[in-house]
C-alpha cells in the first residue's frame, strides 16, 4: 500500500500511488523533496502492539502521510502506548502502509503525570541522540504535564540545529490565570521568539506569543474532494444551527445553553443540534426533553470524520461557534467545504480567519448578543446562499494540501531544505 487517495479523500481508508497528481502538491513537487535528518517532536501519543506493529489515529495517520510527501525520512519522538493489539476502531496500522517505513518511532511510556515525567527524562538520552542525527527539529509546545517539545527545544539549541516551531493552539490560556498558565505563556513566548521559524494559525498569536515574529499559516484537515460544487438549498424558518465540538465552557457552550433559554422564553423559532461530549452533555441533554414551543434542541456525540460527517454538515444551515477563547477552530474550514455560513464570536482569532462575506459576528459570550445574531439572521434568509458561495471559496484556498505544500514552500524559503 502507498500513500494516495487519503489526500483526496475524507476518510484515510483507501490508499494508492496517484497522489503526485494532487494539483495541490503542485508547489511542493515544483521543489525536490526534504532530504535531511527531519526529527517531529509532539505529544501526540502512537501505539504499539505486541507485535511490534505502529497504530496512529486516522486524523494523525492522515497528517503524517501528507508530511511523508514531501519528507524523505522522518524520525517521530512522542508518547508511546502500548496495547496487546489493536487500539480500537479508528486506528491505521501504519506497519503495512508502504512509505511508513521512512519513519523511525521513538517513544516516552509511562501512565499518568508522574509516570510520563519519569518516562521523559528515561527517553532524554535517546532524544539527545535523535536530534544529534537531525537536521532539522520540528515540535509543539502543547501537552500536558509538559511539552516534550520543550526538551527538544533545549537540546536542538545546545547542538546548534534548525528549529521550526507549529503553535496551533494556547491551550494554557483558557480559564482562570494560574501559575501553570505563566510558565507556559513565558516559555512558549521565548520559544516561538527564538526559533528558526515560528508558524502560528492566526495574526493574533504571532502578535502577542511571537512579538511579531514568524509566518501565519491557518490549520485545516479539509481535502480538496470533499468540497461541494455548489449548494442548493432553501432557507427558511426555523433555521438548522449547528454547534460542533467539546461540551466546555472554554467552547463557549455554557454562554450557547444560556442563549438558547432566552430564544425559548422569547419565543424566537430556531432549531439547534449539539455534536459532541464533554462536561456540560448533561445540560444539553435537559434542554432536548424540553423540545415545547418554537425551540427544539438534539444532540449526538459523535460521527466519524469523513463522508458521513460532511454531508451531516450540508444538512444544516449555520454554524455557531461561540467560543471564548483566541483558538482557531478547524471545523471552520470542514464548515465551509460544505457552504456553511457560521455565526461566531468576535475573538481575534475568528475575525481573521472568517471572512464578512461568509459569516456573522456577535460579541464574545455575551447570551444576548448571541440571540440578536441568532435573531437577525432570520431577518436576511436571501444573504445566506451568497454566504454559502463565499464559504466555498474559501474552502478551496484552505485545504488540508494546501497548508503542507505552504509549509514545504516555508521550509524552503526560510530554513534552506
């Protein structure tokens, strides 16, 4: 099995040899391939059998894969989980997917905080000597109890390597100030300040993690493939708003429930549908045995990414996205292959990444403002299908091909690979 389809597919079930033929990877074909030591230093865990095969998740085998395009070898440093044999439905074995036998899997083990610190200073030496090989160290500072990107850092810089930092999120910012919070707002600042070349997902964390420093390059897990045509639809009242994602209140899902009261005391017609877990699922599942009146509330925890997951997506006609924090949300992009408009909150983060003409704002966790949008956009139905097009658009400039061949080109221009 070769790379292939899981590039232009929304599932990473099929695999083939045709994805040089991606128009997407055009930039990053019009250059030769990355053939240093590529050291990747993350928190995302792999698993690994008893038989000695590799397990990644669907979305992480998806991104690896489209990294090994452009990537000659690469050697992965991250936590390893050890299972007796598979880890369960959505899960690639990527010991018998041809190309995956470029990467060399380096991993921390350990179980639970003390366990995992234990496990990372056990696996210090052999990061020592994976970067000591490298050339180039890639890594993340997200992960809790620490980054082992940290580590990574200290050591590429003592052996004089190329860094190339990805801040995707500031996980560390959401809730109340803590000391965790600082250690991790000053060290990922010096970080990202000090690299070789910093990419940050929106302006706002360039400005205030970087100073200034680094390239924005928003974060999508969209295909190509999976972008609508066109969409057809009649909008009408009651609109379909979907929420999609934790059950938190860093999601802003505890300012959408208080929301969705005032709509029913108020009596404003509108229909909402909750997909996914978390803390608040509880009072989710009260508001829908409250479905009396003009508001009807249903939720779902989960559908698997792909195929089934876009079309539940078309079935609707906004996104909301209330969240209060300054993260940039990839079911943005996923909205917008399928010509969702979206209902946001003002963050900094949403107004950069989420053009006027494609959707609505409302100022961050305020339940009334909230309503308002919710309210005024029943007032302009004939706006939406030009939002949809809008969406589309974008969709097509922001796929998850797209982001690596950007990145290729920035591996280039900055770091000379």
């Amino acid at each position: 099995m070769s790379l292939g389809k899981l590039l232009t597919s929304g599932v990473c079930k099929s695999i083939s040899d045709e994805f040089k033929c991606c128009k997407f990877f055009n930039g990053c074909f019009s250059m030769n391939a990355i053939s240093c030591n590529y050291i990747i230093v993350l928190n995302v865990p792999f698993y690994m059998s008893r038989d000695g095969s590799v397990w990644l998740s669907e979305l992480w085998f998806k991104d690896m894969a489209a990294h090994l395009v452009y990537i000659e070898k690469i050697t992965y440093f991250g936590p390893k989980i050890l299972v007796s044999e598979s880890p369960g439905d959505g899960f690639v074995n990527v010991s018998k997917v041809r190309d995956f036998e470029k990467v060399e899997w380096i991993g921390v083990t350990g179980q639970g905080r003390l366990g995992f610190l234990l496990g990372c200073l056990a696996g210090f030496l052999d990061l020592n000597k994976a970067i000591k090989n490298s050339d180039l160290v890639h890594f993340g500072v997200a992960g809790w109890p620490i980054p082992i990107g940290w580590l990574a850092y200290l050591v590429a810089k003592l052996r004089n390597k190329k860094t190339l930092l990805i801040i995707e999120s500031a996980f560390w910012r959401s809730g109340s100030f803590s000391f965790k919070s600082l250690v991790f707002e000053k060290l990922n600042s010096y970080m990202a300040q000090r690299v070789d070349l910093c990419v940050y997902t929106h302006e706002g964390y360039r400005k205030s993690i970087g100073n200034g420093r680094g390239v924005v390059l928003p974060a999508s897990w969209i295909d190509g493939s999976v972008i609508r045509p066109c969409v057809n639809k009649v909008y009408d009242t009651p609109l379909r708003f979907l929420y999609v994602g934790k059950l938190n209140d860093d999601k802003g899902v505890g300012h959408l429930i208080r929301s969705i009261e005032i709509c029913r005391s108020e009596r404003v017609e509108a229909s909402f549908f909750f997909l996914g877990d978390g803390v608040l699922k509880d009072e989710i599942m009260v508001l829908t045995q409250r479905n009396d009146g003009s508001v009807t509330v249903s939720n779902r925890t989960h559908i698997d990414y792909g195929p089934e997951f876009f079309d539940f997506l078309y079935g609707f006609d906004v996104l909301l996205l209330p969240t209060v924090t300054d993260e940039q949300e990839r079911i943005i992009f996923d909205a917008f292959s399928q010509g969702l408009p979206i209902l946001a909150s003002d963050t900094e983060s949403h107004i950069q990444t989420i053009p006027s003409g494609a959707g609505f704002f409302y100022r961050a966790n305020d339940d009334m403002a909230l309503v308002d949008g919710i309210v005024s956009i029943h007032g302009v139905l004939s706006s939406l299908q030009d939002k949809a097009v809008a969406a589309l658009e974008v969709a097509k400039k922001y796929t998850h091909e797209e982001m690596h061949s950007m990145r290729r080109r920035l591996i280039n221009e900055y770091l000379g690979f």
